[in-house]
C-alpha cells in the first residue's frame, strides 16, 4: 500500500485502500445494475433471444462471446480517449449482453421465484468473490499467470462447445471450462487491483465487473438446475 493510500481497515497491510473501495463499489454498483437489466428484461421478447442463438450452441457463445468483447473495447476507447458517450455504449452493450443472457436463463422460472432466484445467486457470487479475493490478498505473488490460464479455458471452453454442438455430452465440458476461465479472469482482475495501483480505476472497475457478472450468469445457470431438479 503506497503512502497515499488511507486505509479502510487495519493497519497491518490488509485494510483496503480509498481506490480498491472505489473500484468494488463501482464493479458492485454495475452488477447490481445488471441484475435489475435481468429482471426487467425476462417480462419482454428479449428473454427468447437465447431460444434462438443457442439452437446451435457454438452460435450462442460465439455470438454472447464478441459481444461482451466488443462492449469491454467500445467501454475502454471511451475511458480512454476521455469520451464519455463511448464509454458509455460500451457499458450499454456489456449489461444488454448480460442482462440478456440472464433474462433468458431466468425465464424458466415462475416470475414470483424470480427476485429470489437473483438474490440467491447474488449472495453465492459474493461469497464467491469474497473467498477468490481473500486467497489473492493473502498471497504475496503475482497472480497475472492466471489472465492466460483464463484464456486458455475460455478458448478450451470453445472447442468443446463446438465439438458438444454435434455431440450433446461434451456441452457440459464446455460450461465448465468457461466457468473456470471466468474465475481464473475474476483472480487476475482482483490482483490487478492489488498490485497495479497506477491503473485506471475506472478500467479496472469495468475488468472487474465483467468478471463477476460471467460468474454470475453461470451460477444463475446452476440456481436453475438445482431448482428444476427439485420439481
């Protein structure tokens, strides 16, 4: 912690600094933004978008794929060159991707489970975050290994996608590697906010939040199977 920072707790070197609250609360406050997308989203069409592109499974995650890319590049032009409009449909871009996503995940569910249904998997993905967190913190080594083990599943999720668009078990090795990609990326996020203290807050916050927000869909996914198999 350098000597500009003020720490929020302790003052033995854990306490986080004003510019990590300043990112969480960001990251937090977009999440959250996110699931309220979500839930709007699953009472319109736009919840059977997922109906449509996942058809074909590769298409979806292709398709949901160069979307959140394209919403993170527009999100960071506009930060980066000081324009606020871009950087602003870039954050339009990344919560329809999601939002859409979630709505279409959510869908399933009668619409009274539905809020409860987004708490539980909040608070999964916070105790989530919390312990992938506290790992990185507690360990005084660099975690930027796990940015390209995070593609590496992200592209290894891919191909067993595509191989699980034609045989249907693989499908599952595909979720699994993209899950773990999402929080191999969430650990090399929250490291970036521990170790590289000259970084943009902003575009850490967004790093952060994409992360916890590909978490999210996914456990979302897991909520509503559990569900479905208690019926």
């Amino acid at each position: 912690m350098s000597s500009t920072e003020t720490p929020y707790e302790t003052g033995r070197g854990f306490g986080l600094s004003s510019r990590e609250a300043r990112v969480i609360s960001g990251a937090t406050a977009l999440m959250v933004l996110n699931v309220v997308v979500m839930y709007v989203l699953v009472a319109t069409p736009l919840a059977a978008v997922n109906d449509y592109l996942f058809s074909i499974p590769i298409v979806g995650v292709i398709a949901y794929g160069a979307a959140i890319m394209a919403g993170q590049l527009v999100a960071e032009r506009g930060v980066k060159g000081g324009d606020t409009g871009i950087a602003f449909m870039g954050m339009v871009i990344l919560q329809l991707a999601f939002g859409v996503f979630g709505a279409g995940v959510l869908r399933f569910a009668p619409r009274a489970s539905q809020l409860t249904i987004l708490v539980v998997t909040a608070i999964i993905v916070a105790v989530i975050t919390a312990l992938i967190a506290a790992y990185v913190y507690a360990r005084s080594k660099t975690f930027e290994h796990w940015g390209s083990y995070a593609n590496y599943a992200f592209i290894g999720g891919l191909v067993a996608i595509l191989i699980g668009t034609f045989v249907a078990p693989v499908l599952l090795v595909g979720f699994v590697l993209i899950f773990l990609g999402f929080l191999l990326r969430l650990g090399w996020e929250i490291w970036k906010v521990r170790d590289q203290r000259n970084a943009s807050v902003t575009l850490q916050t967004i790093g952060v939040y994409i992360a916890v927000a590909g978490v999210f869909v996914h456990v979302l996914q897991l909520v509503m199977r559990y569900l479905a198999s208690r019926q």
